[in-house]
C-alpha cells in the first residue's frame, strides 16, 4: 500500500529571517524594503534580539573574510548538526547565524535566497564565455542584449553571441531564460541532442543525462532535434514541436518526445530557494534535494522509494527535509558516514524480548 502525506516544514525562525534582512541591507535597500524591515524589526522583541545577533556574529566572527568553498562545507555541517545541539548550543547557534548570513551574500543558500542573487563569474577565453555554478548555488546573470540567465545548482552554461544568432548551451544543469526577443538575431538554447528556439518568452531548461527537459512559462519556444547528418536536415526523422505557456518537453535519450501540461510554477520554484513536490516519490524527492547538498540522503530500504510526499522546502537544507519526512511517515533519521540515512523504525517484540 502506498503512504502519502503532506509533509509540514517548520516556519522561518526569527534567527533566519534576520540573516535575510541583513544580507539584503548590504545591498542598500530601497525606502519600501527599508520600511518593511523597520516594520518586521519592532513587530516583535524576538525579531530585534535575533537581529542584534547576526550582526555581531558577523563583526565578530572570521566567516565574512572565508572562502565560498570553505562556507560550503561548514554550511553541510550545519545542516547535520543533531537536532539537540542544535537546540541547545548558543554558540553554535551564533556561528550558524553568521554562516547563514554569509552563505546568503555569497549565493551559497541556507536561507531564503529570493532577496539575494550573486552575480554570476564568467570564464572568459578568445571565442566564447562560460558560466558556473557549483553545488548548492544559484546565480543570476544578464547578457549583453538584456536576456537574464538564472543558473540552478551545479550547472554550466556557455554563450556564443554573434552578429546573426546568439547562441546558448546548456553542458549541465538547469536554467531559467528569460529572453530579450531579436527577430533579426535568434537566441538558440542547445542541450544535449535538442535545440530551443525563442520567439520571445521566458523558459526553463534542464539537462539531465542526455534527457532533456523544457518548460515554458510565457510566450513561445520552437523545440528541435539536432541534425546529425545530411539526410536529417534534408528530410527531419522528428517533428519540430512549439510549446505553449504551461507546457513541458520531455526528450529521452532514445528520441522519444512527450509534450504534457505541467506546473511550472512549481518546476521553477528553486528559483526563490524553495523546491516543491506533490504526490512525488519519495526516491524522486530524495534525488531532487541531493542535487543541492555535498551530503546526500539515502533510502537504506528500496520499498521507501513508493512513499508519496507533497510539500514545500527550502533547497539545500537535508537534515531538517530527512527530519520532517521521518517524522510524517515514523522513519528513523541519522547521519552514517558521509550521507544522511532514512530507515524504517526498529521494531521490538517485547513479548519475545522477555
């Protein structure tokens, strides 16, 4: 029999609403934001302590100087704290306020990453640029034409602009277009066998593998199979298909098309840090969220795989996703190693036993 539940994540604490606000006032805030946090700030006394923390966790602290790869490692320790020392240990509480803080300036999310975005770093070389994101960070970029480009975890993008076509291809990962329409000058997204033709719109793009998947939010795309030969663009073995708002190409590696209705709100919902699954499996959901953290989670009992889940969290965070699963469906939750493990409570027989 299938389970299935809702799971419920815990509220923002006020701890984590602070470091969002302090890391969006480094970035000079405009006179709404400014009257909002003044209004979040003497809403309650909570909020003003929690504040006053972060910042002296920053002065105090030697996280603001700290290499990104370095915050991404104490950000998965963090993530794995046990549930009691994270109760109960101010200072570690402190460190973890102030790496959260950091973690939000650099790109690198704990919190909510929907106020902060990082620019993106190019490598340069003589014919194109390459932009990276590594995992755990989302990063945003705008293009010289004005399209905006937002990486997901882990990915690669590389952009070819000429005088005729600007052309775009994703190597890995995912991201979200949102494209400054040229009639003269086609932006062309290739992603494994598939090219993404904009007629101008705003649409995502992931490749996994050699699966190719697109969703279109608005507008309109042209989705196209690559021409490997002479014969194939002369006579195409496979239809060109244009997607509508609120539909999905999904593309398998053996060729095989299935254009469908999807929510693409909820596909791009990392976007704003959040990942979101209704009625998804629990395998499925395992390997959404491992995308975005150094330390996965494993199911130690395959028929874990057909649990259904429906809810919303925030990317990177697996201890406290692990937590809230195991706490629905009575699973047992530990760290093993390197990785979180979700299994099946022991059961005991206390007749036997005695």
């Amino acid at each position: 029999m299938t389970e299935s539940a809702v799971v419920q994540f815990p509220p923002e604490t006020p701890a984590e609403t602070a470091a969002r606000w302090f890391a969006l006032r480094r970035r000079k805030p405009d006179s709404i934001e400014e009257q909002q946090f003044a209004h979040w700030l003497e809403s309650d006394p909570a909020n003003r302590r929690a504040y006053e923390e972060v910042t002296r966790s920053w002065e105090i602290s030697a996280l603001a100087s700290a290499d990104p790869t370095v915050v991404a490692m104490r950000s998965d320790a963090l993530m794995l704290r046990p549930k009691k020392q994270r109760e109960y240990a101010p200072l570690w509480g402190t460190l973890a306020t102030a790496a959260t803080v950091l973690l939000a300036v650099t790109g690198i999310y704990v919190g909510n990453p929907g106020l902060v975005h990082r620019a993106l770093t190019p490598s340069p070389n003589s014919d194109h640029t390459v932009f990276h994101t590594g995992i755990g960070q989302q990063a945003t970029a705008t293009l010289e034409d004005g399209t905006t480009v937002t990486l997901n975890t882990d990915s690669t993008l590389e952009v070819n602009y000429s005088t005729l076509r600007r052309d775009v291809r994703l190597i890995a990962g995912q991201a979200l277009f949102k494209v400054m329409h040229n009639a003269s000058r086609p932006f062309v997204v290739t992603a494994g066998n598939r090219q993404v033709i904009d007629v101008g719109t705003e649409f995502e793009v992931q490749l996994q593998g050699q699966k190719v998947s697109v969703a279109l939010l608005e507008g309109r795309v042209q989705v196209q199979p690559i021409a490997t030969s002479a014969r194939d663009r002369e006579t195409p073995t496979q239809p060109v298909a244009i997607l509508a708002p609120g539909e999905q190409l999904v593309a398998g590696a053996e060729g095989d098309v299935v254009v469908k209705p999807a929510d693409v709100e909820q596909l791009v919902s990392w976007k704003s840090g959040r990942i979101r699954f209704n009625d998804t499996p629990l395998s499925d959901a395992v390997t959404e969220m491992n995308r975005y953290n150094h330390t996965p989670i494993v199911l130690a009992d395959p028929s874990l795989s057909d649990i259904r889940i429906s809810g919303s969290f925030r990317v990177g965070q697996s201890w406290p996703f692990a937590e809230a699963v195991g706490e629905a469906f009575s699973l047992k939750a530990e760290v093993i190693g390197d990785s979180i493990r979700l299994r099946r409570q022991l059961k005991i027989n206390i007749a036997e036993k005695n």
